[in-house]
C-alpha cells in the first residue's frame, strides 16, 4: 500500500508538472488566457490552463493505481463531465446557468453511477433518512462545494492551497479509517496540487482556471460524503463541514450579502474574505498565509473532534460559522486609511513599531544563532555510534568542504549549507533513533526545545528588516505537508516515528537559511559547526 500510495503521488505530480509548460506556451493561441480587469489584481494576461495539467495527472494516477472500484469509477466519469464543462467555460465564458448544468451533470453521475449518498443523518435514527433524502442533500452539497471552490479562486495560490489542506487531512483520516479507496482517490489530487502550485504560487506565473478551480470542488464534496457515511467508516457527516473549511463559510458569506443588499447572488463581486483581508491592509502573501492558517485550524478540528458526538460536532461548527459570517455583516475597519482604532492611529503604531523592529529583529537573529549553535553543539555527543559508510560520506565531505575553503572561496555558500544539511540531518537521525530505543530522558526536553526554537524562527523571519528573508505560500503548505504526512504509522523507523524527526529537521533548516541570509559575510561561521557535525559523525563511525 505505501508504494502504491507513493507512486500514485509522484507520478501525478510529475505529470501535472511536464504539462504545465507546453500548456502555458500553447495558451495564447488556444484562447486560454485570463485577461485582466476592475475584479483582478494581474496587470497581464495569465494562462489558465492548470486545471487542465492538474486533472491529466490525478486521471491518470487514479486509472494505474486506484482499485477498479464504482466508486471510483463514478468519480472519474463525473469529474470528467466537471471538466469538460470547467474547460469549455475557460474557452468561451459560460454564464452561471450553463456551468450549473454541468455541475448537475456531474453531480448526478456520481449519484447514480457510484451510488454516493450517505445513508444516515446527524440527529435521526438509523433507518430514518429515505434515498432521496439523502440523495437530494448529497446532490447540494456537492454543487455547492463545487461553487465554493470556484468562488474561492481570488488570489494567487489560494483556491489550490485551501484544497491541499483539506484534500491533505481527508486522506490522513481515510488512512485512519482504512478507507483504500478514499486515500487512492485523493494522494493523487495531492501530488496534482502540489505540481501545480510549483507554478501558482504568488506571483502566479499559471491559473488553474474554472476547469481546475471546480475540478478540486467537485472532489472535495463527493471525497468528504464519501469519508463521512456511517456506512462506511466510523466519522459524522458532520466531520465534513471542518474538512470544507474556509471556502464552504465564505460562499454563504458572500451569497446572503448579496441577496441582503438586493443583488444577483451569482454576480461577482470583491465581498470575499480575501478582499476583506486585502482592504483591511494585509499584503496578498499574508492574507494567504492568514486563511491558510484558519484552514489547518478547521482540519485540525476535523481531527480532534472525529469521535464526538453529533451534538458537540454542530456547536462547535455553529460557533465558527457564526464568528466567520459575521464578518460579512460589520463594518471591517480599513487600516490602510490611517483610521483611530481605540483611540491609536495606525500612523503612531508604525512609528513606534519601525524604532523597535530593527532592535527585535537583530536580538532575536542572535538568540537564534545562538540556540541552533549550542544545540547542534551538544547533539555531537548524543549518538553512541554511526555506520562506517555514514562515517565514509561524512570525511569525504569534510575533506571537500576544507578543499574547498582554500582553493574555490566562491564555492564557500554551496559548501556550508551542504555540511550542514547533511552533518545535522546524521547527528539528529541516529540521535533520535538510539534515543527512542533507549528511552532516553532527554527526548521530551529536546522536543520543547525545538518547538522554541521554531517560535524564534517565526519571529526572527518576520522582524528582520534589513536582510529580509521571504517566505512563500508555498513554504507554508510544505511545512504543513512534511509535518502531517509522516505521522502515518508504517512511516517509521523501528519505534521511532519519522515526523518528530522530519519536523525537526524543517524547522533547522529554516534557521540554516534564515542565519545564512543574514549573515553571509559571516559564513565561516557555519562552516566551523558544519565541520564539526561531519567531524562528530567521523568519529562515531570508527572509536
């Protein structure tokens, strides 16, 4: 199953990722550019061709490596008919009810063809809800997610990232579930995504269009009925409103607004949350983050409460909702205009915050240093021992690196980062796994002192003004992805789980980089610890 898993992923990533380029040369004369106007922020024309890159892959991943399943089958059918419709909306511009159509198209495939409707309902009595009950609620669900989706796709990166974060914690929770289906049907969309938003991520270079946009919707409605019938696996129905997140409240937000203010509520507007966001001073990248951020809480959520009853499930959604939709309904203060906000001018805040930054920022790059320094430091000392053919890498590139200190100084940035990579992914790695297997009592100390040293990072990338070090959407996602993915059981080594590890290292080597870029006339520095890393394995290996 892990290399099935494994494949399926990689080869839809690969896929989506060699098709993006031809699809992006060929957009122009294909008629698939987005054009900029009053609703957009792209001063130029995009290609929105994503969607078509990012169903290629997932189809074909699902057609080698998911199981000859109705499921399955009907998925494929209606998000073929989804993107027949998404595409052909791209090429002409369809009006809301000819996208419907499709979307009812596509909708009743999987309703008919797979038999997807939950079988229970939140609150009744098994054996209570008919057929068409569920079916007709199914059926709304699923167009409405589509549309969610669809409507999220404001920003760069946004539509893409909110899906990968939900897509991401519907296969965590089919693992646990045992759902083979569910998780074949999603790690592919995974992998799609993340090929996709190599090349979406702000500023997008390629959209994803309506074609991709209600391609990820459609799947993230049926996927999470899917997850979530009681007849299938042991999760609410209710468990899928937190897995829809963000896009599902903003689409209720921006639907009653319109129709409260006496307008069409399939026209366009700039009332979603993003533009709240943007009207109230964030930049595109931290209102990205921002949602992003509110998104893995409502996953998380998901997680936490899978076991809880009905009641709990609604009054816990009940209160997001009503904290995300009120939104829609206040005056949402616009701090670019330099308006009082309790009593305090944004203009005194800036003042006063631009005379302590430059001090924050330096004190909390010197704590930085210093704790990684001092950790990796110590770390030589907890392995016991170290293979020889780890030993033998770890003095080649310790020769190499000195080699290369003498005779090719510009070489000297490539060198340090290598040593430390590699020097402190071999220290920590056995360290941890001798560690684990000895129940060593210094574990639980090192791991809080990593979650410190992760907050530290956070505030010193964010304070630093004068060797600013930009981090990306895409760097979020990564981070969320490398810290959720390995948890998964057979992801171990021995008794270790791989994550701690895996979190860890992230968390390193975005001080690596964060250090580095501060001071790179100061290398020599990290040349030093990097020697003394390859130096400490070396001598595990052979006393």
């Amino acid at each position: 199953m892990a290399s099935t898993l494994f494949f399926s992923f990689l080869g839809s990533m690969l896929i989506c990722m060699a098709l993006i380029p031809p699809l992006m040369a060929s957009a122009g004369r294909m008629h698939f550019l987005d054009l900029p106007d009053g609703r957009k922020g792209h001063p130029a024309p995009v290609a929105k061709v994503g969607g078509i890159a990012l169903a290629a892959g997932t189809f074909t991943a699902m057609l080698l490596w998911a199981p000859k399943d109705e499921i399955v089958f009907a998925g494929l059918l209606g998000g073929v008919a989804i993107l027949f419709f998404g595409v052909w909306d791209d090429r002409v511009g369809l009006d809301y009810r000819a996208k419907f159509l499709g979307q009812i198209v596509a909708a009743g495939l999987v309703l008919w063809v797979g038999g997807i409707h939950p079988t229970v309902l939140p609150f009744l009595p098994e054996g209570w809800s008919i057929w068409w009950l569920t079916g007709a609620i199914m059926f709304v669900l699923v167009v409405g997610m589509t549309n969610a989706v669809n409507l999220a796709d404001g920003l760069d990166g946004l539509a893409g990232g909110l899906s990968l974060i939900s897509f991401a914690g519907m296969a965590y929770l089919a693992y646990e579930a045992d759902d083979t289906v569910v998780m074949l049907m999603m790690v592919p969309v995974l992998g799609g995504l993340l090929g996709f938003l190599r090349f979406n991520t702000y500023p997008a270079r390629i959209f994803m269009g309506d074609a991709g946009s209600q391609f990820l919707g459609f799947y993230l409605g049926v996927m999470a009925l899917v997850l979530t019938d009681p007849a299938r696996g042991p999760y609410s129905p209710l468990v899928a409103l937190f897995l829809w997140g963000l896009p599902l409240l903003d689409t209720i937000g921006v639907m009653i607004q319109r129709l409260r203010e006496g307008r069409s509520p399939f026209i366009g507007d700039r009332n979603h949350l993003h533009h709240k966001l943007l009207g109230m001073g964030f930049s595109h990248h931290s209102a990205v983050i921002l949602i992003y951020s509110v998104q893995v809480g409502l996953i998380a959520l998901a997680y936490t409460l899978r076991w809880q009853s009905d009641w709990l499930l609604a009054v816990v959604y009940l209160a997001i909702a009503i904290t995300v939709l009120s939104l829609f309904f206040v005056s949402v203060p616009n701090w670019t205009s330099g308006s009082n906000v309790k009593g305090v001018t944004l203009q005194k805040w800036t003042v006063c915050w631009s005379t302590l930054q430059p001090w924050v920022g330096e004190w909390s790059r010197q704590w930085l240093a210093a704790a990684v320094v001092g950790l990796l430091f110590l770390s030589v000392f907890f392995p016991s021992s170290v293979p020889s053919d780890v030993g033998v890498v770890a003095a080649s590139l310790l020769v190499v690196m000195t080699g290369g200190f003498l005779l090719f100084p510009r070489t000297l940035p490539y060198l340090v980062r290598a040593g430390l990579y590699v020097g402190s992914t071999g220290v920590l790695y056995f360290a941890e796994v001798q560690g684990v297997a000895q129940g060593a009592s210094w574990l639980q100390p090192v791991n809080i002192y990593f979650a410190m040293l992760a907050a530290l990072v956070m505030v010193s990338i964010r304070v630093n003004t004068v060797h600013r070090f930009e981090t990306t959407p895409l760097d979020f996602l990564m981070v969320f992805l490398a810290v959720l993915v390995p948890f998964l059981p057979e992801l171990r080594v021995g008794t270790m789980n791989v994550s701690v590890l895996t979190a860890k290292l992230i968390v390193l080597f975005f001080a690596f980089e964060l250090l580095l870029h501060a001071d790179r006339e100061r290398l020599w520095r990290g040349g030093v610890l990097a020697a003394w890393l390859l130096a400490g394995l070396t001598f595990h290996a052979w006393w």
